[in-house]
C-alpha cells in the first residue's frame, strides 16, 4: 500500500506539472520579414536550439526574431525547439506558429517525455521552475542528434542585439564541455544548503576547482565533448541525490554548477544581461549592468509581455517591446 501511494503521489506531481507549463491560451502571431544581411556567407550551419511551450511561446517567437533579424548569415541558422511531447494539440500549434512567422527558417521540433526530469524535480522557489521542460537542456546531447555537434542554447525569455555567429564562434578552450558569462562576485555558497557545505563527501566537489556563478539561459554547448563525458548521467545524478537529501535550493541551475562550474570556458558578459526579470519573488524593475550589451535576459519572476500587457512595464522592457510578433500588439514596422 505504500508503495502505491508513492505512485500516485507521483501522478499527480506529473500532473500539476502539466497543468502549470502548458495553461496558456493559444493565440496568433504575425509573420516577421525576411533579412538578407550579407552577401558573403559560408556554407555552413549554426544550430541554435531553445525549448517551446505554450505558455512562453510570445517570448520564444520574439528571442527567434531578435536572432534572425541581427545574424550576418540568417539562411545559416538551424533552430532546434524542444517542446513536451504530452499534448498532440499543442505540438500541431507550436509548429504551426513557427511555420507562419517564419516560412523561411529551418527548423525541427523535438518532443521531450515530461516523466523523464518529473520524478527528479525538487521544489523551487518559484512554481514555474518546477517544469520538467526546465529540465530538457539536461537531455540535450541524448534529444538532437549526433550531427549537431555544436549549438547555442538560449531561454525563451532573451532577445538578441547582436551577430549570434559571435557567441557560436566561442572558443571552449582547455577541453571545456560549454562556455559562458561567468559572475564570481556572486554569493556561489548560497545556491547550497548547509547540508551540502558541512558534508566533506559533497562539498569536495569543488576541490581544484574555482567556481564561479553561470546562468544556463545563454551556454555555448560542445555534444560532442558532453556526449563523450556522459554528462547528462553526472546532472541526473545529482537530482537523484538532490531527493535523497537536499543540497541545493534552486530548480535548474545547482546540477549544472555542481557539475560545470569552475570549468567552463569565458563568455563576455555582454552575451547575457541577465536579471531584468527582478528577483524570484517580487520581479521588480532592474537595471542594466555596466558595459556593452549583445543579450538581453528577462531571467526572474518578471516577463517582459506580461509587464507590457498589464500597463505595468519596466522602462527596459521597451527593448523588447519590437520584436513582439503577437498579433493583437503594436507591428514591428509600426514601432
């Protein structure tokens, strides 16, 4: 009897996890204009690859439209979209989407089994950090296939200002598995219960190494090296571990550190403003940290198109603002 209470208790985990990040009603979007930015461009491919839900879609199809309309070389870009395979309704939609608004991209949508990161998600801070579809980034190099062997992964909530062939073309020296933005002023411990830190067994983890804070909404991937390493076996792991006893506070992020941090390869921070979402709790209006910027990341509780159609926005979220393809917002080419 036990036992099958632990069942059901897990069906409805895998439930209310369903019922959160596919809720969002189904609208319609305009189809965004075709860029011609170089005369000159290789022949090759850059894979970007994002996950796809209903609920996030407008801030997917804007990051999408920021991407295109900014790379040297648009015709090159190969989109992988990772959407839940738990709704056949939605999957026709999303595709349907992506096809009107860019009849011109090359694309493929991917479904991820939701049961495969829900049975392993603890809970966050924030209730839509529980999406198992948070967790697909997890399962990358095991869901594209082995053709892809270089990618840049992006969260549906960024916009890009710059030549995505820039952040592609990084460097993942010393044999490093991803690059990106590093942030060592950041409190690392705090994304760590006292549990893990006052145990030597887990806390050494880290020894020889230097870690550093990195947010997994911008990462440059390397599937070959991550294949080769197994390194969706190691992340699980540590979820695995995580339901045993708890040794991280946060969603996502704590298996990607406890594994990758301290040897990654360097990214500019321009490549990710990240936290113009505000905080987990509040999403309160943030400013932009110093420097040039080439991403913008709504990461936190705040998103740009609920701020916007609320009446409420922050003064950022006007740089988002244009690339909004839904069709009941102000056009592009009017704004």
């Amino acid at each position: 009897m036990e036992g099958r209470g632990e069942i059901w208790k897990m069906m409805i985990l895998i439930m209310m996890t369903l019922r959160i990040c596919n809720g969002a009603r189904k609208v319609e979007y305009r189809e965004a204009p075709k860029f011609y930015n170089s005369p000159n461009c290789p022949s090759m491919n850059l894979h970007v690859a994002m996950t796809l839900d209903s609920v996030y879609l407008r801030g997917s199809v804007a990051a999408v439209f920021s991407v295109v309309q900014h790379s040297s070389c648009p015709e090159n870009l190969v989109f992988h979209f990772i959407a839940a395979a738990s709704s056949s309704t939605n999957k026709s939609y999303l595709r349907r989407t992506i096809s009107n608004s860019f009849p011109y991209l090359s694309f493929r949508i991917y479904h991820f089994d939701d049961s495969t990161a829900a049975g392993l998600i603890s809970n966050a801070i924030r209730e839509a950090l529980d999406c198992p579809l948070n967790y697909a980034r997890n399962y990358l190099a095991n869901i594209l296939p082995t053709y892809v062997e270089k990618m840049v992964y992006l969260d549906s909530d960024v916009v890009v200002v710059d030549d995505i062939g820039k952040l592609a073309a990084t460097l993942l020296t010393n044999d490093a598995v991803l690059a990106a933005p590093e942030y060592c002023n950041a409190n690392f411990t705090s994304y760590f219960t006292p549990t893990f830190w006052s145990n030597p067994s887990l806390s050494l983890t880290f020894a020889n190494r230097k870690p550093c804070y990195f947010n997994t909404g911008v990462m440059v991937i390397d599937l070959q090296r991550w294949r080769a390493g197994d390194y969706t076996t190691k992340i699980v792991e540590w979820m695995q571990l995580q339901k045993r006893i708890r040794i991280y506070q946060l969603g996502s992020l704590p298996p990607f550190l406890l594994v990758f941090a301290g040897n990654i390869a360097p990214v500019d921070h321009r490549w990710n403003q990240h936290g113009l979402g505000g905080d987990n709790f509040l999403g309160l209006c943030r400013d932009l940290h110093p420097g040039p910027v080439s991403l913008l990341h709504w990461s936190g509780k705040g998103k740009p198109w609920a701020r916007l159609d609320t009446g409420r926005p922050c003064p950022l979220d006007a740089l988002w603002a244009p690339y909004d393809l839904l069709r009941s917002s102000p056009s592009f080419l009017e704004s």
